[in-house]
C-alpha cells in the first residue's frame, strides 16, 4: 500500500489550497468530489457540499467520510482505514480537506477512463 503523499498537518505546503479550504471549504470539497470521480464537474460538488455543510454538516461529515476519501485512497492505492478517516474529517476537517486536495493535485494521475457528462443523459464511456 501507498501512504499519502502530504501529510496531515501539511496544510501550508500549498498555500492557495489552504487558503481556499479554510475560507471556502464548499469549493474545495466540490475540487476533491470532481478530481475523485464522485461527480462530473466541480460545481455539481460544491453546491451538494455547501447544502449538506449548510442544512446538516453530521451528514456532510459521513458522505464525506464515506464517499470522497476512501475514493481518494482508492485511487492512488492507499491502505483503507475507515476509523482513521471518520476521525480525521471529524476532528481536522480543514486539514483533511487540504489532504485529499493535495494529493488529487500533485500525485501521479493512475489510469482513468473518460466519462462524458450531460446533465439530460446518463453517462457515457468515450
């Protein structure tokens, strides 16, 4: 297994992105859902990530645990660890959030396949 590329509390290692997370972390989350493969485009994430932080940030925080970091883990092959990761976006949120974003960014891309997105169709593979 991979370990992550940034380390937890490497918030400042990317000034922007911390900046950005700290003060929209809506957006961040929106960056990390598109990056991960849990959504289409940026907007579509931000917009579901500022409802659950806006109505019921307890739910945010479990689609968060439950959907965008094990994506993340999967992705560049990290150990899964499910009581870390709820730990984590509960208790250093910010800093998880930079975490993913960082990795998503700087890491070596794996192999993906292109889906093509409409918002009046369902997927489809190019």
């Amino acid at each position: 297994w991979n370990e992550w590329d940034h380390s937890l509390f490497g918030c400042f290692d990317d000034c922007g992105e911390c900046l950005l997370a700290c003060c929209c972390p809506c957006v961040t989350y929106g960056l990390n859902a598109r990056d991960a493969g849990i959504c289409c485009d940026g907007c579509c994430g931000a917009f579901w990530g500022c409802m659950l932080f806006s109505f019921c940030a307890p739910c945010a925080m479990c689609v968060w645990c439950c959907g965008i970091r094990p994506n993340v883990r999967t992705k560049y092959k990290i150990a899964p660890n499910c009581c870390a990761d709820c730990c984590t976006v509960w208790w250093c949120g910010c800093c998880a959030l930079i975490q993913e974003r960082q990795q998503l960014k700087t890491a070596p891309k794996p192999q993906t396949v292109i889906v093509k997105c409409s918002p009046f169709r369902l997927p489809t593979l190019l």
